[in-house]
C-alpha cells in the first residue's frame, strides 16, 4: 500500500494544532462536496480523501498512532501485542539494550501483520484486523430534522437507506456499524461515521431545543389588545394580546419549540419577542387625533 500524507491532503503542517486541522477540513470539505461538484469524479475522490484525513487527524490518539505507523496505524494495537507473542512464542530475551534477541526481525513481522505468510500446521496465520472506517458529511436543513425520516445516500458507491431522527444536531456525529470497509484476515468490517452539518433557513433561532421568533405589533392592538396568529415551526396559532403591552415583552409557548432527540415527544419551547410597529405617514385626522390623545394622558 503506498504511503498517504495525510498532512498533505489537508494541506497543513505536521505540527498544526486541532483548529487548525478543524480549520482546514472545513474548507477543504465545502469546497470538494458532491452536492457543489455533481458529476465530478476527481472532486468525489479529494472529499473521500479528505474525509479519511480528517478521521485520523482529528483524533489525538489515532494522530499519534499515524505519526508512529503510517499508512498501518489503525494496526498499531495489534502490531504491539502481537510482536510481544510472537518474541515470547520463540523464547526471545532481552539484550542489554532493552531490545529483544531472538529469531524474526521488523520486517518478517510486518510481513506477517500485513498479509504475509499464512499455512496450516506450523506456520504463521496473518491476524485478523477490522477494516477502515468511513466518514461521511450529510447537509440537511432545519426542517428536515423536525421529524424523524428515512434519507438514501451513496456511500462509496454503495447505496444505503438511514433513519434521521428528530432532533439531531448540528455537527453530531452517529455510527453505523459494518458500512466501512472490508477487514483483513477475515476481519469483521469497518463502521461508517455519519456528521450532520444543518443549516437554518428559517425565521426561528434555535438556542439547545427552545426557539426563538419575533411577531410585530401594530400600535392599536399593542394599545387596546386583541387575537393575532403567529407561526411557530410545524403551523400556527391564535394568541391573545393583552391591553397596553409593552416593545419587548416575550412569551412563552411551551412544547412549540424544537424536538429532543432520541426522546419521543419531547420537545422545547417557543419564546416570541413582540415588537411593536409605529405608524408613520399620518394623515392630518391621524395627527389631530393623536395630538389630542396626547393633551388627554397630560391634562
């Protein structure tokens, strides 16, 4: 297997820190995305390769197994455990060195780690090991995780079907078990890591699982009261303003906010700011009427 500079891939250095890491799959992602590079081959090859970077580098502890293994550090675990059997199993001691003295060397063991020899009887068995994992990033809106559903996508020229339930959040990450790839040795596949990224298109903000909105007031309704319908996330309702209400004042609506994941028909609130409009462009009975308003609240 030829060598992968991961490193390269992201295009930074081998000593940038985790934002900067962060940083550059970001961009890098954004800008070779099937959704912004439809039909483009090369384009689907540098996201699934940045995808794989990401993984690794991302990760402090997988990081650092890539900076000690290279293209096997997934196998690190197993490259250890296994060298300290296999020195025991031959009865191997150690040098004044610290070392091991003993029959086999590095490379006769990364033969037989990573498909060397294998035969019945005395020989040696190549280990199993789990296949690579894969990353995925999926775009949805709000909207489309207000309800849980089910969304086809093409993994790896696969095409599976998933469920997203409600509530899912922005840069969660699921796993779904043996989407990865094929193992070594009869090894049990790898998983696929799904992270939404969700992107609000709508007049509510979002804040854990409340929401947030702003209704406006004309000044009569604000001044005298009265019933208006307001939008919340899933359709409207009536609500009753109450005479003299003042610029600013919220209220609440409870369970009309957004859902909780993973807990069935829990949901946040809905908190709704109103502000009040003043007219402008008065007529000239607006304006009298107004001014004698104003000399009944001063008398």
């Amino acid at each position: 297997m030829a060598f992968i500079d991961y490193y390269k891939i992201l295009e930074v250095d081998k000593k940038a820190t985790e934002t900067e890491i962060k940083k550059a799959y970001r961009k890098l992602a954004r800008k070779y995305h099937p959704d912004l590079n439809p039909n483009d081959k090369e384009a689907e090859r540098k996201f699934k390769e940045i995808n794989e970077a990401n993984e690794v580098l991302s990760h402090a502890e997988n990081r650092k197994k890539y900076d000690d293994y290279g293209e096997n550090w997934q196998h690190a675990e197993e490259f250890e455990k296994s060298k300290q059997q296999q020195q025991y199993h031959r009865g191997g001691q150690q040098d004044g060195f610290g070392g091991f003295s003993g029959g086999g060397d590095f490379s006769d063991f990364f033969e037989s780690m990573f498909g060397g020899r294998s035969s019945g009887g005395g020989g040696r068995r190549s280990a199993q090991f789990k296949g690579q994992d894969f990353n995925a990033e999926l775009h949805l809106d709000l909207k489309d995780v207000y309800t849980t559903h089910k969304r086809a996508l093409t993994i790896n020229g696969k095409n599976i079907r998933i469920t997203i339930p409600a509530g899912v959040e922005n840069g969660q990450q699921i796993k779904i078990s043996g989407l990865g790839g094929e193992g070594g040795g009869g090894g049990p596949k790898g998983d696929l890591y799904i992270t939404f990224t969700i992107e609000n298109h709508t007049n509510f903000k979002l804040d854990k699982h409340n929401l947030y909105s702003t209704v406006t007031l004309d000044l009569y309704t604000a001044i005298l009261g009265g019933d208006i319908t307001a939008d919340t996330f899933d359709g409207k309702v009536k609500l009753t303003v109450k005479p003299g209400t003042q610029n600013g004042t919220k209220v609440k609506l409870k369970g009309k906010g957004f859902p909780v994941y993973k807990k069935e028909g829990e949901f946040g609130d809905l908190y709704i700011t109103y502000h009040i409009q003043i007219p402008i462009n008065l007529s000239e009975k607006e304006t009298a009427l107004f001014t004698e308003l104003a000399k009944l609240r001063t008398s």
